[in-house]
C-alpha cells in the first residue's frame, strides 16, 4: 500500500471536520465520502481496515482536539498527559471506522450494490456504533452536516440523523453512478432510472421541508440568561454568592416585566448555575417561590441534588420556578468527566491523579410541564442522543438544553455541540431555547435556525458581564415522521443490507 494512500486517507478524515461548525463547509460530505470509496474500492481487508483507520483517525485527533483544554484545566493532568490521551482517544475511535470498512472489503460484491447501497450502510453503522460503544461518544454523525444543506435538509424530520447520513453518501454515489453510465453506451434504462431518481429526491426534500409537521400552539416570552462566569470562579465563595445575586435579580426583574402581560414569560439558566447542592439553597428558591407567585412567570434553573433513585449520590438536574412544575435529572453523563464507565479505569485515574467525577445517572426524565406547556430537556452532552427527545417527543412543545461549555474553552467544541442541538430542533420541527454558562446560548426555530445567539465569552469575570436574550417565541403541538417511528427503521435498513452482502458473498462461495 502507497504512502500517499495513507495520507490521502488522513487528510480526508481530517477533511471532515470542515463539513461541521464552525467552518461548515457542508458541500464538502457531497465529496468526502465518496473519495474515500474510491480511495478503498480494490483494497482487501487489511488494507481497507488500515486505510479505516487512517480515516478515523484523522478525523478525530483533529475534531475533538478541545477535550485536552477539559482534562489539563479540569482534570488535573499535565499538557503531555493530556496530549497523550487525546491521541489514545482518537486512536481508539479510529479503531471502529478501521473494522467497519474492513467488513466493506470483506462483503463488497464488485457491483454498483457495493457503492450505492453497501458503503453507505457500512459508513453509518460505524455512526451508530459508536452512539452506544463504551457508554457511546455521538458526535461527527455525517447527517448533521445536511441541516444547512438545503437540497437534502427537508428529510430531517423523517428519517433523522442516521438516515440522513445515508442519504448524504448515497446522493454523490448515485450521481457517480450515473455519469460512468453517460458514458457508456446501451444503458439507457439505467441512465433514465438514475437520473429520475435523483430528481425524486430533491422533488421529495422540497415538498417535505414546507410540510408543516407541527403546528404553533401559545406564545411565550422567553429569556435566556448567560451569566459568562468561568468554572474556577463559580465555585468559589465570591463566585457563589454573585451567582446567588443574579438568579434573584433577574427573576424579580423578569416578574416585574411580566405583571401585565398575558403571555407566561419563562427565564432559562445554564446547568448547574447554583453550584451546589439544590438544599443548600432552599432559602433562595423558597423565597423567589413565594416571590413569583403573584406574576405570570416561571423558571427552569441548573443545580446538583441528593438522590435516593437507583444508588445513592448527586445527580446534574433541572428545577422549576414559579408556573412550571417538575424536575429532570441527567441521563446521560459523560464519560470521565461525570463518571468513570468501567472500573478498570479506577486505576488510570489513581495513576495520573485525576480529579475524580462523583454524579450518578437518574431516570427522573420527566417534561417539565405548566398546564398547557410541556419542555422536554436535555442537560449538556446529552443532546447528541436523539432518544432523550424521542421520549416525550410526542407531548413536548419546547426543546430546552442547558448546557456548560465552559470546560472546553474558545475552541471549536462549543460550536460542534451548538450545531447537534440546532439539528435536535430540526429533527422534532421544534422551536428549542439553549443556555450556557459562557456560550453559545442561542434560541433555534423548528428548522434549526438561530433566531438569535450570545458568542462565547471565557473572560475571567464575576457575573458583571452576564448576557441574555429575551424574544418572543412561538411553542408547537404536534410531531415530525421522525418522532413517531424513531431511529430504528433507519438502523434497521442498514443492518439489512450488511446482511445481504453477506448472503451474496455466502452464495457465491
């Protein structure tokens, strides 16, 4: 195998981090994919899972460089631990493309099957093992680079993430297809078929995208605080008694806009915004409570609580102020930094003397709800899952994700996660309201357009500088194809066709 081989495929790993936020250079998945195709169509197993792995791996040390700023400033390792484990990481990860595209050398039958159906199948059963490998990391799914693509953009809320991916790599693949038949002769059939089809796709994109899946429900005032405070500041006394300051301040301000108006007005705080316990500040909470109680407002704020459900510990969870009622915890915690996944690597973090995480998980994944609105949340990491959604997708009205940013600092992380929650709302053809500690807040339209945004702030400051939007926004009943019938058919169409390569390879023995 060529060295340019190998860089090529590196390169183009690398390459795909363009395709997402914030350089979203989303015309590029059009071209990537199916380089890399024919990159590896005559390679055997070896070679295609070597090439795989190249592939993997420059996409990852490249895309997710910004976790060493969260394990050097955070966890306590040093900038070559932090480095070095970054690179083990992404090796790892590599690791899966490597495999799933050795399967491709292994079941590819040397038809137009293996380019139009088979390499896209084999690329997002890569996506969707890694949703759930190893408690799972869902990032880089190729589908979310359609969400400002506007000829493919009006299938998201039919087939979501997953079969997005698949069509993104089956559209170039089909166009590839028909120009090699252009060029020969006698395949007027094939040339007919192909070319209609594509028109049906973009036909059928442009129809579904003006399909009003969802309908407008009530009007809502909506405020999104942004308190541009960093974690190291947070957590200390000073930190904690201006955060305090502010969470009153704002309530007693948004109460007093909201004494005539008819419209419920709801104030949105970042995760874990009260650092601390939720009974270390039942004075604060008792008091705004009673405050609130008077004016036609409400609030969902970001603290840790004591939890008795499953094992005892603190969970990452989301309270209610005023007219809204309920409490949702963190399902998804995230890896290392919530929680150590196997026990194996209790030793790892005793070794280098990492900060060790102490949330637990809950099942207290409930809508936060007021008599006629439901909000469906989802705390930070946890939007990348599309089933934190799909639970309530049906009865939710909002999306809300509070998030904290803050621990990856001003890189292209920040901009990576805002882009999945944007294709969240997409997805469920949902306004969704995101607040973060120092950005990007933004409130998102059922398309997934930034209504409006706060850019990230890291400066060392105490609260002086905090930012809010505060809009008008319109919740929805209703839900999308995608909500109904879930992820599963996609997966399932995929799985399906691995699974005839492999009887056409078994036959042909």
């Amino acid at each position: 195998m060529k060295l340019t081989s190998l860089i090529g495929s590196l390169g183009l790993g690398a390459s795909i981090v363009l395709i997402f936020e914030p350089f979203n250079y989303w015309f590029l998945s059009f071209f990537i994919p199916l380089s890399f195709y024919l990159l590896i169509e005559d390679k055997n197993v070896i070679q295609s899972f070597v090439l795989g792995w190249f592939l993997g791996f420059g996409l990852w040390v490249f895309g997710i460089f910004w976790i060493e700023n969260s394990i050097y400033f955070y966890g306590g390792a040093s900038k070559i631990t932090s480095f070095f484990l970054v690179i083990c990481l992404s090796a790892f990860l590599a690791t899966i493309s490597g495999l799933f595209f050795s399967l491709f050398a292994y079941f590819k039958t040397k038809t137009e099957f293996d380019i139009l159906l088979l390499f896209p199948s084999i690329w997002v059963g890569t996506e969707w093992l890694r949703e759930f490998l190893f408690s799972g990391f869902p990032w880089f799914y190729l589908g979310y680079a359609t969400l400002d693509n506007f000829f493919v953009s009006g299938f998201i809320p039919i087939f979501g993430v997953f079969g997005m991916s698949f069509i993104l790599i089956f559209i170039p693949a089909l166009i590839f297809t028909l120009f090699k038949s252009l060029i020969r002769k006698n395949e007027y059939k094939k040339k007919l078929a192909y070319s209609a089809f594509l028109l049906l796709i973009f036909f059928s994109s442009s129809m579904a995208y003006q399909t009003e899946w969802t309908k407008e429900k009530e009007e809502i005032n909506v405020v999104v605080i942004q308190p541009n405070i960093s974690i190291e500041e947070k957590w200390n006394y000073q930190g904690e008694i201006e955060s305090i300051n502010l969470f009153k301040s704002k309530i007693i301000e948004h109460s007093l806009k909201s004494e005539n108006k008819e419209i419920l007005s709801i104030v949105f705080w970042p995760e874990v915004f009260l650092p601390g316990l939720s009974s270390r500040y039942k004075k604060v909470i008792d008091e705004m409570e009673k405050y609130v109680a008077d004016y036609n407002i409400a609030s969902i704020f970001g603290t840790l609580a004591e939890t008795a459900y499953e094992e005892k510990g603190i969970t990452n969870s989301l309270f209610s102020l005023g007219k809204l009622n309920g409490k949702f915890d963190k399902q998804k915690l995230v890896p290392f930094g919530e929680y150590i996944p196997f026990t194996i690597f209790d030793s790892l973090f005793n070794f280098f003397n990492f900060n060790r995480p102490n949330i637990v998980s809950s099942n207290n994944n409930v809508l936060i709800q007021s008599d006629s609105l439901n909000i469906s949340s989802a705390i930070c990491y946890e939007i990348a899952f599309q089933d934190i959604f799909l639970k309530h997708g049906k009865q939710s009205n909002i999306l809300f994700n509070a998030s904290n940013d803050n621990w990856f600092g001003n890189t292209i992380g920040p901009h990576q996660h805002l882009q999945i929650a944007r294709y969240r709302a997409a997805e469920n053809r949902k306004p969704l309201i995101r607040s973060t500690s120092t950005g990007i807040s933004a409130l998102v339209d059922k398309f997934g357009n930034i209504i409006e945004s706060i850019d990230l702030d890291n400066e060392k400051n105490i609260l002086l500088n905090s930012k809010e939007i505060e809009s008008i926004v319109f919740s929805r009943s209703g839900h999308t194809p995608f909500v109904k019938i879930g992820k599963w058919p996609s997966i399932f169409f995929i799985l399906f066709i691995i699974f005839i390569a492999f009887l056409i390879r078994m036959l042909r023995r």
